[in-house]
C-alpha cells in the first residue's frame, strides 16, 4: 500500500508533455536562426557597400589633394594606351613628383620615390579626364584646364559614383592678368 500511495502523488512530466516542448524549443531555435542568418547577410552587405564607399572618397580626397596644388604648366606626361590603360605625372606646387596610374579597374598613385599606393579597386571607367577651357577633351597637355574625377564602382548590384572636377590654376597667365591691371 505504501506503494501505491507514492504513485499517486508522485509528480513529473510525461513523454508527450516532453515531447511537445520539444517540438516549440525547435520551432523558435528554427525561427531565430533564419533571423540571424538573414541579419548576418545585411550586415556584409552593408559592410561591403560602406566600405566601396569610403575607399572611392578616400581616393578622391587624395586626388583633390593632389590636383588641387599643380599648374598645368607641371604637368609631365599624360598617356592613354590602347588597352585602357591611363597615367598622369605632374609635379606639385612643393616640387614632389606625383604618377597616377589607371589599369583593369584599379587606380594607383606614388609620391616621389614612395611606394604605389592603391588608391581604389573594382573601378568601371577611366578616373580622369583632361579638359580645356570648353570642357572638352583636352588634346595635348598645353590646353589642360580642368580635369575631371569620375570614381564609378558596382557594389552589390548598385553603382555607386563619386566626382569632382578641378580648376588648375596658371601662375604664369594669372601673373599677366594681374600686372595688366
């Protein structure tokens, strides 16, 4: 009898009630791993985007830098070769000499004798474009007036674009407009 009477109030869950918390326990593990995948997917896609996004107006800061301070009397050399390739060689306002070069989507700089420095990658156009005074294509490098930065990439499906367009200034022909005055 003493038997029996543990039985009875012996509490506990049954295989069936076991069975049920089981099946929810799977159910919301299911449901949160899905979220966390899809999260984890936005999130490298959002990184790749931020980042495509810092590395084109890091390189256009660079070249703001750079073409900011030249005459277009120190341009050097610009050259376009068959194969897409573009270089541009100036001297800056300091005296430092300055090489661009654009090749299969990528644009490198180097300073002096300073290592190449890869500016931005994955690029769809030419960066650069030399103008004259009509902001067309410039033909020899005694017509450059203005030159224009195009940092266009494909991120995720999207392109993504940055720009800007330089004045360079002539301290030869602004000196003769002053003096005329």
């Amino acid at each position: 009898m003493a038997f029996n009477s543990l039985k009875i109030n012996e509490k506990g869950f049954s295989l069936v009630e076991m069975i049920v918390v089981l099946i929810i326990i799977g159910l919301i593990s299911s449901i949160a791993y899905g979220v966390i995948l899809l999260n984890a997917g936005t999130f490298k896609t959002l990184s790749t985007e931020i980042s495509k996004r810092w590395e084109l107006r890091n390189a256009l800061r660079i070249m703001r830098q750079d073409f900011s301070q030249i005459d277009p009397a120190n341009i050097i050399s610009f050259s376009k070769s068959k194969k897409g390739q573009k270089k541009i060689f100036f001297k800056d306002i300091d005296g430092n000499r300055i090489f661009y070069q654009y090749n299969k989507g990528t644009i490198r700089r180097k300073k002096n004798s300073e290592k190449w420095e890869v500016l931005a990658t994955e690029l769809k156009t030419s960066p650069f474009v030399l103008l004259d005074s009509k902001l067309t294509q410039a033909k020899n490098k005694n017509e450059i007036v203005f030159i224009k930065i195009n940092l266009v990439a494909e991120v995720n499906g999207k392109i993504r674009k940055v720009e800007d367009t330089f004045y360079l200034r002539n301290k030869e022909k602004e000196n003769v407009v002053k003096a005329k005055k």
